[in-house]
C-alpha cells in the first residue's frame, strides 16, 4: 500500500488560518490501512485542529468527509456535494488523491494534511515498512523476493556495502535490516548463491520518474 | 603489460610491499590544508589516498585535493563515490581528473548522507543521494573507459583513461562468508588493487585473505590492508562497537588501556599490525590512516621499515 503519515499540527493550523469552513477528507483506502488518512484519522484530526485555531484565535467550523478512494474521480466526485459549504479541503489521501481533489475542485485551496513517504506493508501492528520503489525495472526475481532499491540504503545492485552491522542490520539505522544480508541468507537456504555472483551492470532507471513523469498509454483499453 | 602506469603499480609490479596513505581534504577551500600535509608525508608513501566526501561531510573535491597533492609531488589516489554523481556526472568527471594527471581511483559506494550528521557538525542528512550506480557498477565503468575506449553507454571517447583502479574489501563484515564473494565480483569488474577496511585482528585477516588466496584473488589483484593509527583504548572501543566490519580483540583494547602513553602504544600497536600483515601471504601492501595525525606517519614507515620507499 501506499503509506503517508500525519503532517505535524502546527502546520496544518498555520495554513488553515484565515479560513472559516473546512473539510477535511479522508480516503478509506491504503491511507487507512496505514491508520494516517482513514475515516478514524479524520474524525480524531477534525476536533484536534479546530481546537488548536480555537487557541490561536481563529474560529473554524470543519466538516469532514471519507469516500472509498480519492484516486478515482467516480469517488472524488462525492464530495462535490459539500464543496459548496466550504473555502478549504485538508486531504489526508496521498499525493495522488490530493491531486485527483484539487484537479476536481480547482476553485478550493486543497491542503495536504499528510505527507506521503512511501509504498509500504503493514508488517507488524503499528510498524510498516517500505517494499517497493516503483523503479520500473523489477529485479525481486533475482534478489530472492527482496528489493535492493528499496530496501537499501544505497540501492545497492551487486551485495551488501561495507556498512553491515553485526546482527545484519543497516549502518544507517539498527532497526532497519541489512536487505542484502537478507537476500545473502535466502539465497544460501535455497542452495543458489551463485545467483548473486554475477555482475549486475548499472540499472536502467528510465522506466520510472527518472524518466520524466510516467505515462502508461494501454491502446487496447482507449476510447 | 601496464595498466595505468602509476607509481602505485609500478611498485606493486614491482613486488614491492606498498604504503599508500590517506589524506583527507579540508573542511574549506585553503589549499595549504593540504599541501601542509603533502610537505609533512611527501616520499613515506607510494600513493596518497584522497577521500571523496567521506562520511558524508562536505570537504574539498577529492579531484582538487588529489591535483594539489601532485603538484606537491605526492602521487595521489582520488577516491570517487557513488553517493553524490550520477553516471554522467561520474564519468565527467573521471575524463577531467585523467586530463588533471590522476592515473589511480578508488572506487566506493560512500557513506550515506545521514552519517554526516554526527558530533557537532549538522551535516547534510536531509541531501538527496544519487547511487544511480553503485561501487562494482562504477568499476566496470573506469575499465571501459580504459580498456575499450568507450562510456558506459557504449558511445566511444576521443582518447581511452587510463587508471589504475581500486575498490574497497571489508572481509570481516557480516555475512563473513559472502564479503570473499564481493571481493570476486570487484576483481571480475576490473579492481586492480583493493584496500581493506581497517583491520586490527590480523588472525581473522589471515584466514580471510587465505581465502582469497585460494580463491587465486591474491593474483588478480594487489590486496592493501587498511591499518588505522589506534589513538586511545576509547577509540578502539568505540570503532569495535560502532564501525562495521572493524574487529579490534579484547586483548588489544586492554593492552591500549593499560599503557602509560597511549598515544605512544597505539605507534607501536600500528607498527606491530604492519609487520604481522607483511608476513600473510598475498598481502602486497598496507594502507595507513592516522584520522587528522598525519604528521604521525613517517616515523611509523620508518620504525616498520619501510623506508626508504623504493624508486620505480
């Protein structure tokens, strides 16, 4: 899923200052599952930052709102019905739902209520971690399952760097492992260590952001 | 046949044992930072190693650090990361530092930029890193620029760079038994000469370069163990804790303790390390860091005998 958490408070009632009705909405999809912009985390917002503008002087009446998926225009589109009550969207959705928002509603100020960090699993209760970078240029076939791009701290294609530590965790954070370690230890259980031996050359990046915006024409599924 | 024909590899074809030594740039852009050091080092070492931003704190470009070092007439060895450069950049600036006079490279991966927030400097922990390629990639890059004339994409350049390239090996690293594999990988794309991580287990080092040996590794390519010029019995703590793949025995640490002069110990501990990595098979070099104490150095070569170094 797609993870984002919340943008802390003092910014969002920094923003929102000067406005009198807003609606925060909530999308019930991967924001959710990553408990930052369900219908939970909007009705706990909603009283939260009325209450701090209440305290810096400012009198905000907020409205709130959660449709299944903010990166569907047909479920974008509920919300039209209170647009018109409004001069403010705080979208807790990710980065494509705040814009499938704003593209809708051009003549509101829509404001990101969350900031989107990462494609992500829910691996523990309250622990997520990201999986995926949506490189274009899939490799988990011959990593054992486990993304290098990003997993690692360097996106590293050919092993581990030097900064292992001991109990195979990552130089840059002891709760984050070492994805090659892992990779290492996978391939030696599955007896095909000779798969990581070759000499990966330098990735084609092309295929994702790096390559300007990415933009997926399918002519089978045109108008 | 010559690669690069650098001091570094006419002495190591040579059968000399090597002593490279690292000089780390300034922290700003007065280039007497660094020729003070050039003048206090100039003949103890065949190569001086220029590091590239290392642990991710801003310093002079290596690429000027190692022009200033040349002209001071120390040979220098530029490092070069994959943190901070794409391939454009990286190979832009390989043809720059070739016409610069540089003939060795050191090839890493680099220190992430978090590391570079640590003591009192901020550092930069919120820079965007590169890593377009990563260190073995970045090997295969100088060898084609060298041996084929040609970029990593394929389109060709006026002239070949000759240079003598180098890659990094941290052995004892976890997992142990994949770090001989990596060496592998780093000599099949092009090393010609590796430095160690800094070693103070030198029975641990053995069998580890035994391994490389056998692995007929220690041919291929010329092995540099990285020594680190032990201060106090606090900083060989901290960098058994805190660095990895650095294993300093408990031995070690208390005997660093228990002298009067620690600083004194920790020149003779470097010059023991010295002599005990000369006497392991396929070790042809040593590589000396004495973290902002160059001026150390040269009476550790001597006291290690490895002075005068040979004319190539």
């Amino acid at each position: 899923m797609i993870i984002a958490e919340w943008k802390p408070l003092p910014e969002l009632v920094e923003i929102l200052k000067g406005h009198t009705n807003v609606l925060v909405a909530g999308c019930a999809t991967c924001v959710a599952e990553c408990a930052a912009g369900g219908e939970r985390e909007v009705e706990t917002l909603a009283p939260l930052l009325k209450m701090a503008l209440k305290n810096e002087g400012c009198t905000i009446n907020v409205l709130t709102r959660t449709v299944e998926r903010q990166c569907e225009w047909e479920f974008v589109e509920e919300l039209a019905e209170m647009t018109p009550k409004v001069d403010a969207i705080v979208s807790l959705a990710c980065g494509i739902g705040i814009q499938a928002v704003a593209e809708r509603f051009p003549d509101l100020a829509v404001y990101p209520g969350v900031n989107t960090t990462a494609l992500a699993i829910r691996q523990e209760p309250g622990l997520w971690i990201a999986r995926c970078a949506a490189c274009g240029d899939c490799v988990l076939g011959e990593t054992f399952g486990f993304c290098p791009v990003a997993r690692c701290a360097k996106s590293l294609s050919n092993g581990p760097c030097g900064g292992t530590r001991k109990e195979g965790k990552c130089e840059i954070d002891e709760n984050i492992d070492c994805v090659w370690f892992q990779i290492y230890e996978r391939a030696k259980a599955r007896g095909k260590v000779e798969q990581l031996l070759k000499v990966r050359k330098p990735r084609n990046w092309s295929n994702s952001g790096h390559g300007g915006p990415k933009r997926v024409v399918r002519e089978d599924l045109r108008p | 046949m010559m690669k690069a024909g650098s001091k570094l590899e006419k002495t190591l074809r040579a059968g000399h044992f090597a002593v490279t030594v690292e000089v780390g740039p300034p922290r700003g852009p007065n280039p007497e930072d660094v020729l003070r050091k050039a003048q206090q080092l100039k003949g103890v070492a065949d190569g001086y190693n220029v590091t590239d931003n290392q642990t991710a704190v801003v310093r002079m470009s290596s690429i000027a650090g190692a022009r200033l070092l040349q002209e001071a007439g120390c040979e220098p060895i530029m490092q070069m990361t994959c943190r901070d450069r794409n391939r454009i950049a990286l190979q832009s600036d390989l043809l720059g530092a070739w016409a610069l006079g540089m003939r060795n490279c050191l090839c890493l991966s680099g220190d992430h930029q978090k590391a570079g927030a640590s003591g009192k400097l901020k550092g930069h922990p919120g820079a965007k890193n590169v890593f377009d390629v990563d260190s073995i990639q970045l090997i295969s890059i100088l060898k084609e620029m060298r041996d084929a004339g040609v970029l990593e994409s394929g389109d060709p350049i006026s002239q070949p760079t000759p240079f003598f390239i180098g890659a990094v090996w941290t052995p004892l690293a976890p997992p142990e038994e994949f770090r001989i594999l990596r060496l592998a990988k780093k000599i099949e794309a092009g090393a010609d000469f590796i430095q160690t991580q800094a070693v103070f287990d030198m029975k641990r080092f053995a069998t580890a370069v035994a391994s490389a040996h056998d692995k007929g590794l220690t041919t291929k390519a010329s092995i540099l163990v990285g020594i680190i010029v032990p201060k106090s019995a606090k900083m060989l703590e901290y960098m058994n804790a805190n660095v990895p793949g650095v294993e300093v025995p408990e031995g070690l640490i208390k005997r660093m303790a228990a002298a009067k002069d620690q600083r004194q110990e920790g020149y003779q501990i470097t010059v023991e390390l010295i002599q005990a990595a000369r006497n392991i098979p396929g070790v042809k070099g040593v590589h000396l860091q004495a973290i902002e104490s160059e001026e150390v150095l040269p009476e550790i070569i001597r006291s290690a005998g490895l002075l005068p170094r040979p004319q190539v």
